[in-house]
C-alpha cells in the first residue's frame, strides 16, 4: 500500500498536466468544467482515454428503411445528409480527423441538415456493447466450467481449483439460499437457471464498472428495466390458477370491497419490477457519481488554488476514494444478490399453492 501511495503525486502531475477528464465535447466549453454525468452516460462509443474511442455501429430507420453505418463518422461522411447535432449550432465550425477530410463527430447525435432525425435509433451504445459482454462473458465462463465439473465427475474426481471452487459456492448459495428458500423444494430448479443468469449477469456489469475504461451498464436505467422485466413475465408466467385468483377476486373479501382492493392488486403486479429497476439502477449510478465527485475534487482544488494545492488535497481524496471503492465492491456482489433475492421471492409467491391454507382455514 505504502509504494502505490509513493506513485500518486507522479501520477497526478500527470493528470493535472494534461486535459480535465469529463470535459463536455464542445471545443469552446470552459476547460475548466468537469462533466461527472458525462461518465455514467450512454455513448454511441467505447472510450479508452487517452488513448482513442473505438465507435459503434448506428442502425436507423430512415423513410421506411433499415441503413446501417459502421459508425458515426462514417455515417456523418456517407453522403446520405446526415450531420452532426452540434454542426447545426455551430454552423461555422468544422472539425476534421487527423487525415484533415474526414469530418469527425463531436455530440455523436446524428440529423438530417433541417434538424429532423430518425425514426428509429437501434444503435449499438456502449452500455448496450458492456451488456452484451457479460452475456458473452456468462455464455463462455459457464460452459468451460460446465464441461470441467462434467469431465471430473466421469473420472470420478472432485473438481479442483480456486476459480472452480469460488463459481461453485457462488451457483450453490444461488441455488440454495435464494432460490430454493424463496420458491420451495418443488419448484425451485426449474427458474434457478434464470436467477443464476440474473444474478452473474448482474454482477458482471457491476464490477465492469470498477474496471479501468470499463462501464457500469446497470447505472442505465433501461438495462435494469429489462431486466427487471424478465422478473416480471417469469413471475405472471408461474402464476398459480390461486395466485390470480387473490390478485383479481380475493377469497374471503366482501364483493363491494373487490372495487377497491383489485385495482390496487393489480397495480402491485407493476411496483414490484419498477422498485427492481430503480433500486439497482440508483445504486449504482449514485455509486459512480460519488467515486468521480470525490476523485474530481483533487482538479477542483487545483483549478480554484493551483496544481499543487490540488495535488496536495490527494492525500486526503485518495484513499477516501480507496474506501468508496471497496464499499462499491461489495456493493456489486449485494445489489446482485438483492435483484436476484426479491426476483425469486416474487416468483415464489406466484407459484406458491395455497390450497392446503385454505382447506387448513376451512377445517377451523
């Protein structure tokens, strides 16, 4: 610990030498201005400062037709009229790629010369681009210890490893402490496959944001709501013939009582993946908001004071933003576990039996 903290001050003249991270894409915005929400937004590219961005393809419906551009750039450079959004405000100023003709994105928004966009947007984005990783990622990790676990246990041996060992207690702790406990002895292997998905895709993405260059794609409210949405249709699906009959004419209710308590009934089927989508969205966007706001106060201090008072304020921002790291590790493992908990508790109840509650409440 002791020799990294030697390398800060090294490395923060380096970085205070240089531009502003998060500075706004507008070549005559204030240098000065750090852009934290810049971070946690969707991107039509990968960004590997300082190194390059690495642009994604666009797919749009335009008149009633798919086109497809391998980027931005080659989009703005078809010929087919489109322009960047921040031309149109700037109209004179053009700014160019190194090769000083090809006419390089600066908001990446594209539109037409008259303003108008297009119909549909299907774009690869970045948070959609890490999404897509974790799949592959699960698809991948799994199938290779799949087939380890298959070729031990026809040896007859007991599979070995740390790597083994650790994904092995992580799908057993799924499988027996989230969804066995919430669904029941009866039901619960046919939805683990889904949790065990949920909860490692989940995870994934969160921890890909810890990652230098990496990004926090379940700080996008649209992939929590996706997912969030799995949870829901898997839930009505297993929906037990009892299940709906408490959610559209509860046993044991007074009729004129059914005008008010099943439309709230019904209204609970939604807050259920809502309180999903933003629980995890909001802790984890929030969670990388405060990283960069702490870490932004080293340039802060030194664009108000100077470069040294700022690397100065960096033994004090430092290891504090060491700590909100550590906290948002452990954060990743339990916001995975608590999309994944809630999601098999209400599957459970959906697919719970309650006749053998009833017939008890009849016997009284």
């Amino acid at each position: 610990m002791r020799r990294a903290l030697r390398f800060f001050p090294i490395l923060l003249m380096v970085l205070l030498a240089g531009p502003r991270p998060g500075v706004a894409a507008d070549p005559n915005a204030n240098p000065k201005r750090i852009d934290i929400l810049y971070k946690i937004s969707d991107h039509h590219y990968l960004d590997f400062k300082p190194i390059g961005k690495v642009e994604l393809p666009r797919i749009l419906r335009v008149d009633g037709a798919w086109v497809f551009y391998p980027s931005t750039t080659a989009a703005l450079n078809s010929g087919d009229g489109w322009t960047d959004a921040w031309y149109l405000a700037h109209p004179d100023t053009v700014i160019y790629k190194a090769d000083g003709t090809t006419i390089a994105p600066v908001s990446y928004d594209l539109v037409k010369a008259d303003g108008s966009t297009a119909e549909f947007d299907f774009s690869i984005t970045s948070h959609l681009a890490w999404f897509a990783f974790a799949g592959v990622l699960v698809l991948v990790l799994f199938g290779r210890l799949a087939s380890k676990y298959d070729r031990s246990r026809k040896d007859g041996l007991v599979p070995r490893g740390t790597f083994m060992n650790i994904f092995e207690s992580l799908v057993i702790f799924v499988r027996d402490d989230i969804a066995k406990a919430n669904i029941g002895e009866e039901k619960y292997l046919k939805y683990t496959p889904y949790l065990l998905s949920a909860f490692f895709m989940i995870l994934f993405m969160n921890l890909f944001g810890l990652a230098p260059w990496g990004v926090t794609s379940t700080s996008d409210i649209m992939v929590t709501a996706v997912l969030a949405l799995f949870t829901f249709f898997i839930t009505q699906k297993a929906g037990t013939k009892d299940y709906w009959m408490h959610v559209l004419a509860m046993p044991g209710v007074p009729k004129f009582m059914l005008v008010i308590l099943t439309p709230v009934e019904i209204l609970g089927l939604f807050t259920k993946p809502f309180a999903l989508t933003v629980r995890l969205f909001a802790n984890m966007a929030s969670g990388k908001m405060l990283v960069y706001s702490i870490l932004g106060m080293i340039f802060l201090f030194a664009d108000m004071f100077g470069d040294w008072v700022g690397i100065g304020s960096a033994a004090i921002w430092i290891p504090f933003t060491l700590f909100i790291y550590a906290i948002k590790i452990f954060a990743s493992f339990l916001q995975a576990y608590i999309f994944t908990m809630f999601s098999a508790l209400f599957i459970g109840l959906a697919a719970a039996d309650h006749s053998h509650d009833h017939e008890h409440g009849h016997a009284h």
